[in-house]
C-alpha cells in the first residue's frame, strides 16, 4: 500500500510528532508510506527523520531559504479551510488552504491520513475520490471545544475512519458524535524499546518528564515529594521538560522548590532529546496529571523498566497500568496518596524491581511493529472494501454536508435567542 501521513509540522518536537515517525517507519518496512509537513521551520527535523519514509512539507518557514513563502501574499490572510476551533488556526492562511488542496486533490495513494481535528476536515473537503481517508485523534473529543465538535460531528462522517489511542475516547466518538458507517477503533500511540539497558532499580532518582504546563500538576507531584523527603531524605526528584514561552510555570515551580526547602531534593532539568537515558537513571516514574490524552510518557518510563506511580486521570493511565503490577495508580489531585504510593516503592527494594520488570515487559505490547500491524490490518480492510468516498454519490455528500449546516444553523439561532434573553434580563 501507499500510505500518506498529513502532519502539521515534522521539523518540530512533540508527542504526536514522535509517534506519527515511530508508525510510519515501522509500516515503511512493507509499505510506501510518506509524511507531508504543512510547515517547515528548519532544515532537519528535530526528533530525526524515520528510516525508509519519504518526508516532503508544503509550506516553508525558512526565512534564509530561497523558497520561504513568508512574502506571498496569501501567507497573512487568515485560513477558511482549516477550522477556526481548532486551536492551530493562526498559524493556518489563504497559502496553507492552496497548498493543502493543490496537494489533497492530486495525491495519488491507497490511504491518506490526517493527524489532528484541522487537517481531517482538510481531507474531508478537499482530499479527491479514491484513498480511504483516515482520521486520526491525538488528543481527546472532551478535550475539543464545543465548537469544534460541532465541527467534526458535520465533517467526519465523511471519512472511512477514526483512530482514537484509547478506549475510552472512542467510546466517546461512537456515543457523542452520529457518524454512521465510519470505522472508529482505539489504536495505541507506539514506543520503541530504547537503546540504552533498562533501568536496575538501584537509583534513589524518582524521575518525571513532560511540558512544565499546569495540566501536568507538577506543583502536586513537589509537595508530595516533601513528604517523601522528610521519610526518605536519601532519596531525589529529576523533573525534564521545557516550559511555556513565558517560563511562568516553570518559575512557580522553582519558588515552591524553594519554598519547601526541597532545592537539594528537587530539580528541574529542561529538556532532553533523546529521554530515554535519563528514564534509566531512575527507579521510579511519576505522573501528576489533572489530565492525559494517552500517556506517552508513562510507557517511554515502563519500557525503559520503570515502574510508574500515576494519578488515576482520564483518559490513558487505566489503560496502560496494571495497578499493584506494573505501577500504582492513585487518586487525581491528592499529593498524599502520590506521597504514599511513592514510599510504598521506595521503601520496599524487591517490589520496586518486581514491578520494575513487569512494567517492562508489559509495555512490549506498545512497540512500534505490534501497533503498526494494528494500523496495518484496518487500512488493509478498508482499502479492499473500498473508501466510501468512491461509492458516496455527490448527493449523499451534499446530503450530509447540507445535514451538518442545518444544525450549525439550529445553533446559532438558539445562541442568538439565548443572547438576547440575557441581555433582556439584564436591561
């Protein structure tokens, strides 16, 4: 087959960005897969570029390069393709909605796939007749505004299928949004086994990685561990991640350090690219979220055969720990049970590299060639029934699209009329 895989930006770093190259190296071994980038921003990609994949871009952000686009005038009106709900539209113009159909309408593949809300609705309405168009959901439908549902529930019922990397996501999918006859399937992001030899269970480093954004409690996580301190004060905390343009969160977090006297137990770290070597340097993982997506995080620390302490939040941890086996899961918001389950570990020697080791064989199921087979077989089943887009007639379409902006309009007419009560009561 002939896969193509739609990406914002591949010059960048991020989680739907390493997890797109792991699946479409490990497909590249039997297939002719590519990845076009909307946008390039340099002349490597940062995370490095998967082996056996073709990777082209669109539109070039390079000032120095003789192609940079910044000067054609289209590059500063404002896109009317991709949706404004989705959160990236700024950074989308008259130039990204040219050069999306121009590349769309011509694309000669078996499947096409979209990697956030945007570029699926892209692939909706300007992708041509013939590959089976695939959508694929890296964060959450919760997580969308309600705009953008409104959205995706008019537009994706022009897809063949949705991937979700939960269950519980997909559930969501199927119940919230009418799409009938579209495919929606729970697929796992991938994580290849790492390079380095997995953490012994020796280290007296808990080890935590991710942005330093307010979804990641990391606040949470410090004031649990001055509980473990004060029980265990052999014991330190490494923290990894970068931080917002501000570098506000990562200076509250810096005072709280300081506040609780923790800056010889606790550190933030930065960034570091490859992580891998510094998850062997721990012991134990933690994760704090108020939220997750998946959980990228806590299976890079389970392959690299660290037990994962996690708050028990929506939507992926339940799904990847087996709680009491390969980690412990805890409440979401209480620093005390992280605290708790934390000394539970780090008091007890032979449970650590039990669960240690259990963790790493566990997330085995998360490698890169057991989830592209997964891709694999769905993409296979759909191309051989053929994508619905060469058996929909042009009315079903307008049908369907005409469906969608009846209650768009249902809406705003009742946002209207909810307007003008409001402001009737208020006069």
């Amino acid at each position: 087959m002939h896969i193509s895989f739609l990406l914002h930006n591949a010059y960048g770093i991020g989680g739907t960005i390493r997890t797109t190259f792991n699946l479409a190296q490990a497909l590249a071994e039997q297939h002719d897969v590519e990845i076009v980038s909307v946008f390039r921003h340099r002349d490597e990609p940062a995370l490095g570029a998967p082996v056996g994949v073709r990777l082209d871009y669109l539109v070039d952000h390079r000032k120095t390069s003789p192609g940079y686009d910044g000067h054609d005038e289209r590059f500063a009106l404002p896109a009317k393709v991709f949706p404004e709900s989705d959160g990236r539209h700024r950074q989308y113009s008259r130039l990204t909605d040219a050069r999306l159909a121009a590349h769309l309408k011509t694309l000669e593949a078996d499947v096409v796939v979209g990697t956030r809300p945007g570029l699926n609705v892209h692939i909706t309405r300007q992708a041509r007749r013939g590959p089976v168009r695939v959508g694929q959901e890296h964060l959450t439908l919760a997580g969308h505004s309600h705009r953008l549902r409104r959205e995706l529930s008019r537009r994706y019922g022009l897809l063949d299928a949705v991937t979700t990397v939960t269950e519980a996501d997909a559930h969501a999918y199927r119940t919230r949004l009418k799409l009938p006859g579209v495919r929606i399937e729970a697929v796992p992001n991938s994580v290849p086994a790492p390079a380095v030899a997995p953490a012994d269970a020796s280290a007296k480093w808990v080890v935590a990685a991710g942005r330093l954004t307010k979804v990641k409690r990391y606040d949470l996580l410090i004031r649990a561990f001055a509980k473990v301190v004060a029980a265990r004060p052999d014991w330190r905390l490494r923290i990894y991640g970068g931080g917002d343009a501000s570098g506000n969160e990562k200076d509250k977090l810096r005072a709280l350090i300081n506040e609780l006297g923790l800056y010889n137990h606790v550190f933030l770290m930065g960034s570091a690219n490859p992580i891998e070597p510094e998850w062997v340097k721990g012991s134990i993982a933690a994760v704090t979220s108020s939220h997750e997506s998946f959980g990228m995080t806590i299976v890079e620390a389970m392959r690299s055969g660290l037990p994962v302490v996690s708050t028990d939040c929506p939507h992926g941890p339940r799904e990847i720990i087996a709680d009491g086996t390969d980690g412990r899961l805890v409440p979401v918001g209480d620093a005390g049970a992280i605290a708790d389950a934390l000394l539970g570990l780090i008091n007890d020697d032979e449970l650590r590299r039990a669960m240690g080791t259990a963790a790493l064989e566990n997330s085995a199921r998360f490698d890169p060639g057991s989830i592209a087979g997964r891709h694999e077989a769905l993409f296979t089943e759909l191309v051989s029934r053929g994508a619905r887009g060469r058996s929909r007639s042009r009315v079903h379409e307008a049908l369907y699209l005409s469906r969608g902006a009846v209650l768009d309009r249902a809406y705003s007419l009742r946002h209207k009329a909810a307007s003008a009560l409001r402001k009737g009561q208020t006069a």
